[in-house]
C-alpha cells in the first residue's frame, strides 16, 4: 500500500512541476512582449512572421531563402555601384 502511495505522489509531483513550468513560460513570454524595445504593431509583425516561418515547409523556407537572397544580392550590387560612383 506505501508503495501505491509513493508511486501517486511522485507523479503528483511531476505533474506539478510541469505545470509550473507552463506557467512560468507563459509568465516570461508575456513580460517579454511588455517589455519589448519595439512597439506593439512591429512586435506584432514580427511574432507573425517568426510564427509563418516555423510553420512553413522546407519546400517553402528554401523558395522564400531564395527569393531573399536574390533582392540581397540587388542590394548590394547597387551599394556597391553608388560607392564607384562617389
């Protein structure tokens, strides 16, 4: 009977701590979004776009990487192309 006892209360216990742990999290996302250095309407954009990328496909990641690096390159062959010319 001890036994059964000890065996509930240690997953008594783990649950607990899971719980907890959830808790805590949540606590220290919603502080973090309080205090964020940017204001609401960028922090909200950028959640969104954290939340598009984590959910996207590899397929998806390797064409949006794709199309990023491309606009990156355009960039920076212009600067290079203003430096030239100054």
């Amino acid at each position: 009977m001890t036994d059964n006892r000890e065996e509930m209360s240690g997953k008594h216990i783990g649950a607990g701590f899971t719980v907890s742990f959830i808790v805590g999290a949540a606590i220290g996302v919603a502080m973090g979004l309080l205090y964020a250095p940017r204001p609401g309407r960028e922090t909200r954009e950028h959640l969104g776009e954290r939340v598009r990328w984590i959910t996207m496909s590899p397929h998806e990641k390797y064409a949006y990487l794709w199309e990023r690096g491309g606009s990156i390159g355009e960039w920076l062959k212009k600067q290079r192309e203003t430096r030239e010319t100054t």
